[in-house]
C-alpha cells in the first residue's frame, strides 16, 4: 500500500476518468444555499450546449478562452437566469449562477436531459486532483464550518499532509523506523482537531436542575433556544444546537438537571444526560452559588476530569457558598448580565483545540488516513 491509497479512492470517479470523451458537469461549490454557485461543464459538447442555452448580454461570436462574459440562459421559453461564463480551456466552462439550490438543480436537470454527465462532487475531484489526499481535502473544505477549519483544510489541499505521508512511505521502506515513529507521533498529536474539522466539537451543559443550564445555551447562541424557568426539572430532553466558538465548530447539547426523580419521564431525560456526558468532547459542570457543589456535581466530575470545565453560574447574585469545589481552573459567569461569558468561551476553546495548528502543518481528517498510519506504523 502506498501513502496515496491512505485515502479513500472513489472507484466510481476512476471509472469515470476512462470515459473521457463523454461531456461531464458538476457542481463546484458546495451544496448549502450561497450567493453564487459555481458549475464546471467540460468535454466535447460543452460549447455546442452554451451556444443553444446562453445568451451573451453583449457581443456575439465565440467566447475565447480565459475571458468571462455575462449573459442570460434559457432553458424553456419561461425562465431566464443571469449567468457569468468563464471559458478555461477550448472544451471547459465554467458558469456562475444564483447561488440558491434551485437555480443549480434546474441547469443540473436541464443539462442531464441534454445528454450530459452530471456528476458528483467527490468523483469530479477525484477526476481533476492526481493526489486522492488533496482530492479529499478539496471534498472536505466543502463541508467545513468555520474560517478556521477551513483554513487547515486548505493547507492539505496545498499539499501538507501528502508530503508527510510520502516522507513516511519512503522512511519505511529504508527501514528508518525512528523517522517513521516520529513523525507518525507528530501527525497523531492533531487528531483531535483533525477529527473535528468536518464535525463539530460535541459540548455538554450539564449538573443539577436549576443551576442555569438552558440559560447559558441561550446566553453563548445569542437567541432563546431553550426554555428557562425557576421551576427545577423544566428541561427534559437534550436539545442540541450547531454553532461555534472562537472560530471552532461546536454541537451544544444543554440536559436535564441530574436528580433522583420519581417521574418516570424526567427519569429518562437524566439518563440521557448521564449518556451525553459519556460522549460529550468537553462537559461544562455548573455549580450554583445558591446551591454549592453537590454529590451529582462530583459524579459527573469523576467520570471524566479531563474532560470537564467547572462553571460557578449567577455571579450577579454575589453569593459564595462554593464549598467542596475541586480544585481545577473553574469559570465565574452570570448568563443574566453576560458577566464573564468572553473568558468562558475562550477557556472552552482553549480545552477544545489547546495549540491550534501552525500553518502549513499536516493534519489528518480522515478515518482512512488514520487507518493508513496505523497499518503502515504496525500500531
Ligand atoms: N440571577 C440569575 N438567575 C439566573 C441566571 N441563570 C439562570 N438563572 C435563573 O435560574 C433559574 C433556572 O434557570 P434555567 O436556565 O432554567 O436552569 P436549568 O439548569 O436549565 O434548569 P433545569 O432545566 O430545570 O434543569 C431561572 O429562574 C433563571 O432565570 C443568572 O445568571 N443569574
Ligand atoms: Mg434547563
């Protein structure tokens, strides 16, 4: 196995290459809603189309290579959409629409009834990116949510994680096993970031009812997304929300206050809490300065101290009564007035992501390369 094939291959996007001749498009940018939509058509009847379907709004006459022109395409005698055409090659276009899903679906359909491939995403970066790990790169920049994320993605788009990977292959096969330990340590001590490039980062907001769970949901997501009530036990079930901080993509489950109930269906919200802190990535522990550190807050704490952030809730109401609390960095907030939200969420980020990766740094984000440097490491 080569360090190449430490990334998944389309089969389907091989099997494409070889029809060559055949006039193909896909959709270059990615699938949520935008304010433009980039759809690349190449092959022998890729100009033939543009000439029955487009419309120059200027001029006529062949569009030349390298130059853009704006124009209106019809595609029946009832819909017209402005669209920017870029000639790359002699046999490749680029057209630039309304970045909305439909505007995108109905030259996809249109084109698909006129004999044209259409194609996905993955098989059309698998056919124009020779190296599968940049390829997987350019799929995965699609899907990423934050500027930040993207901007590590980018890096192996340009090559960085290839260029290990090689310098790994090669280390193995003149049996430099130093080398080769090394830099597979090096590669792996990003994992974490790695595995959370194309999927946020899972944050639980957990401890007793009452302590200002939901609060601070609503508090860190700007908007009142759960329901917040003096009565202890309002929330029930785990209610999740995407969103980011400090540029890192976040999943934010807020839970129901762990207790001992009688009730059968608030028992069954606290067991799901108690799974989500299972799973969870980091879990905020809030304490109330009413209430101090409790038995469940200890619980909770025990299972993963590594993992766990504890947050003294309602600083507004100037109580200390936080006897027992362990002695770990702890976060003094008040979701009422935004008191200390800033350094909350920089202390969550900070556990999240402790070293951001340096630019041009080689980082794994995907299952299969990390599959690869397992098999090739013989760990
Ligand atoms: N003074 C003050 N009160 C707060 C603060 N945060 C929450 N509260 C109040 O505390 C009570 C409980 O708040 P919630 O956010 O519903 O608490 P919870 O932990 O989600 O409660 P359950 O869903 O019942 O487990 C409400 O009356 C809130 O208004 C705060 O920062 N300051
Ligand atoms: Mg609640």
């Amino acid at each position: 196995m080569t360090a190449k094939q430490g990334q998944s291959s389309s089969e389907s996007g091989r099997e494409s290459r070889r029809e060559s001749r055949s006039t193909t498009v896909a959709r270059l940018t990615g699938e949520s809603a935008a304010a433009i939509c980039v759809l690349a058509i190449e092959g022998p009847n890729a100009g033939h189309w543009i000439d029955q379907h487009w419309t120059p709004a200027q001029g006529a006459g062949e569009l030349r290579v390298d130059t853009i022109r704006f124009g209106l395409l019809g595609l029946d005698a009832s819909v017209g959409e402005s669209i920017v055409v870029c000639r790359t090659s002699p046999e490749s276009y680029e057209l630039h629409c309304h970045g909305g899903k439909a505007a995108a679906a109905a030259i996809l359909s249109q084109m698909g009834k006129n004999g044209i491939v259409v194609k996905s995403q993955q098989d059309w970066c698998v056919d124009h990116q020779p190296d599968p790990i940049v390829a997987a790169a350019n799929l995965a920049l699609l899907s990423a949510k934050t500027s930040r994320t993207a901007r590590i993605l980018l890096d192996q788009t340009r090559g960085a994680l290839s260029r290990v990977f090689a310098e790994i292959d090669q280390a193995v096969r003149v049996g430099n096993h130093d080398l080769v330990r090394t830099l597979a340590e090096q590669l792996r001590s990003w994992d974490t970031v790695g595995r959370h490039l194309t999927s946020p980062f899972e944050v639980l907001l957990c401890g007793p009812p009452n302590v200002g769970k939901s609060s601070l949901m609503n508090r860190i997501l700007g908007y009142q997304r759960a329901i917040v009530h003096e009565h202890a036990g309002t929330t029930r079930d785990l209610l999740t929300e995407e969103s980011s901080i400090e540029g890192w993509p976040v999943k934010l489950h807020d839970s129901a206050g762990i207790r001992e109930s009688e009730d059968r269906v608030e028992q069954v919200g606290v067991q799901r809490s108690v799974q989500a802190s299972h799973t969870a990535d980091l879990q905020l522990i809030l304490v109330d300065p009413t209430e101090g550190w409790q038995v469940e807050h200890q619980k909770l704490f025990d299972r993963k101290p590594d993992q766990s952030l504890v947050v003294v809730t309602k600083s507004d109401l100037q109580l200390n009564h936080n006897t027992g609390l362990p002695e770990c960095q702890m976060e003094t907030v008040s979701a009422l007035t935004g008191d200390g939200i800033p350094g909350l969420l920089r202390a969550i980020a900070k556990r999240l992501v402790p070293i951001e990766p340096p630019e041009n740094q080689a980082v794994m984000f995907t299952a299969d390369q990390r599959e690869w440097l397992n098999k090739i490491t013989g760990s």
